[in-house]
C-alpha cells in the first residue's frame, strides 16, 4: 500500500515521463478528478497488509453505457414544466406521475367538506433538518424513487433532486480484518441520508449471462453485477420493459459504493432512483441509510435483501457444499449468502 502511494504522490508530477499514462491508472489520480473531492474526498487506507486495489479496476464518476446500450432517443425525453419546487410538491409534477396521490378533505369555515384537495409528495423532507432525507414511510418499503432531472424546468434547488444532486459525503475505503475492501464514512450519517450510487458498466443481459459463464465461480460475479429490473414488465408498451433487463457490471469500473460488503443486519439499503421517465430500463441505483450510522461504522447492505432460500438450503449437506458462507457477524446472520 505504502509503495503503490509512493508511486502517486512522487511520479504523477507533469513533465516527468509517463505522467498522462501513469494518472490515468491510478486511482488516486482518478478519485481526485472527481467533481466533489474538494468537499467530499474518497480516500483509500490499509494499515492491515500489503494489499493494494486491483490495476483492473477504473473508478468512476458516472455508469458507462456498453457499445451495444442505445440510449434513449431525445424526441422521448422530456422533463416537468414546474416553476419551482414548491409548484413540484403541491401540483402535478410529470416527474411524480406514477406516485399514489396523497389525498385529504379540507374542513371549510360552515364546518363542511367542500374540495379534495391532492398533492403529489416527495420522497424527500422539504423542509427543517430533515430536508433532503427519504421520509421513514418509503424509507421502509422498496418502492422506486421518482425525482425531478436536468431536463426539468424547476431548477437545480429543487428538493426532489437528491440523488441528482450528488454524493454529499466523504467515503473511505478501508482494508476489513477478513472481507477484503469495506467503506465507511468519516462523517456521521442520518437516518434517510443519501450514500451514493452504483455504478458501472451498463451491458445486456446476453452479456451478463456471458461474463457469468467466464467467471472461475459464477455466484462471484453476481456480488458485481445488479440487474435493473425494477420495471421489468412481460406486459408493458415499453418493449425494453418487457424483455431481459440490462444489468450494471461493476467489477472493472464503478465508485466507491462497489466496495461495500454484505450484512444480514445492514444498514443501507438500495432504492431504484428514476429520471426521466423513458430512461426506467436505465434507472439508477442509490444507497440510503436506514438508521443513524456513526462515523467510523462500516457501511453494508444485504445482497440479497433478505429474499433468499440459503437459511432452508443451510440445512441440508449437500447443498452446503456450494453455499458461500456469511462472514458478516452479525446477531441475525443468515449463515450463507446464497
């Protein structure tokens, strides 16, 4: 570890030899490109051995769309025509268009009811110290998230933009006593916080099934690879719903957040985020903090998130053989993964 920092800091001076080559590899070199790491820094830390991040791996800032990925044509693009973020909440949002309407019976002065009066509500806190944090009611579902994009009218300050806005704090990517690379925070956490994205390389699924079959162990790809299969529909007009979802390959290129370990007692959890509306087969996929985590905490989902059949397949021999074993030492561990 110390070495591979010795390189960076002592050989990617411009001028000398090999410096665009060599900045283009190194992933401090490509940490420090990204837009937020003035304020929000990753950083990479091993004081446990000599253990260095794979010369495969490419951090990035956003997913990269496979060769073989078209992206959705513009005429099919479009975005909400709100004033502002006020007008987003309380009126009818494009953006918010497939969620259930909150709807209430206002008491007039005579003491009747007179109008239904309906919004549309965020995901988000608008306002107060929460703002900004996924409200406790979606926080503990698995429903999509629907936020306003860049081809909105109502602006960048928008409160529906949280996972548009960005990753919002510091990430550390730190060497684990027995599961390799973990993440944490060196800042505190909140409850309904946004983490960070997944990202990757987004190819078909023809191409997953493919890098699957060339892995040395299969089920270890699948720790890389989340398919966006969300929308996935055999009914729906959108026939690039209807069809095998596109997945997202993080092994060889992704951000910190591809780092994060398993638990069967996690505290994050992943939500499919939405833009624009003709982009689903292309959602993303944003991390939340489901409680308060201290800094210093590592960070974990369940890869799995709960739906599984590895505590009935730990019971029988034969099947053990295959299993992967949990290493997430957690009160409600499962035992295996899958």
């Amino acid at each position: 570890m110390e070495s591979a920092t010795r390189q960076h800091f002592f050989s990617h001076i411009p001028g000398n030899e090999g410096f665009e080559t060599g900045k283009r590899h190194c992933h401090w070199c490509q940490i420090r490109s990204f837009q937020t790491h003035e304020q929000y820094p990753i950083t990479i830390v091993n004081d446990r051995d000599d253990e260095v991040l794979s010369p495969k791996f490419s951090f990035v800032e956003t997913s990269i769309r496979a060769r073989d990925v078209e992206p959705t044509r513009k005429e099919f693009l479009s975005g909400c025509e709100c004033v502002d973020g006020e007008d987003c909440q309380y009126n009818t949002c494009n953006c918010l268009q497939d969620v259930e309407d909150d709807s209430s019976d206002e008491e007039g002065a005579d003491g009747t009811y007179g109008e239904t009066y309906r919004k549309k509500a965020y995901a988000y806190h608008s306002h107060g110290v929460k703002a900004g944090r996924m409200r406790s009611e979606i926080l503990s579902t698995r429903n999509p998230i629907y936020e306003c994009h860049e081809s909105c009218a109502c602006g960048p300050d928008c409160p529906n933009r949280v996972v548009e806005r960005g990753r919002k704090i510091p990430l550390q990517i730190f060497r684990t006593p027995n599961r390799g690379w973990g993440v944490r925070s060196t800042s505190d956490i909140k409850r309904g916080q946004f983490i960070d994205k997944y990202m990757g390389e987004i190819i078909t699924a023809e191409e997953a099934d493919r890098r699957r079959a060339k892995s040395h162990i299969a089920q270890r790809k699948d720790v890389y690879l989340f398919a966006l299969d969300k929308f996935s529909d055999p009914d729906s007009f959108d026939e690039r719903l209807r069809g095998a979802p596109l997945e997202v390959d993080g092994e060889f290129m992704s951000g910190p957040s591809r780092f994060v370990n398993h638990s069967c007692e996690p505290n994050l959890r992943i939500f499919a985020r939405v833009g624009d509306h003709a982009d689903k087969h292309i959602h993303d996929l944003a991390f939340f903090a489901v409680r308060d985590i201290p800094r210093g905490e590592e960070l974990t989902f369940d890869y799995v998130d709960g739906v599984d059949d590895s505590e009935k397949d730990a019971l029988d021999p034969e099947k053990q053989k295959d299993m992967t074993r949990c290493l997430c030492g957690s009160k409600r561990c499962r035992g295996y993964l899958w």
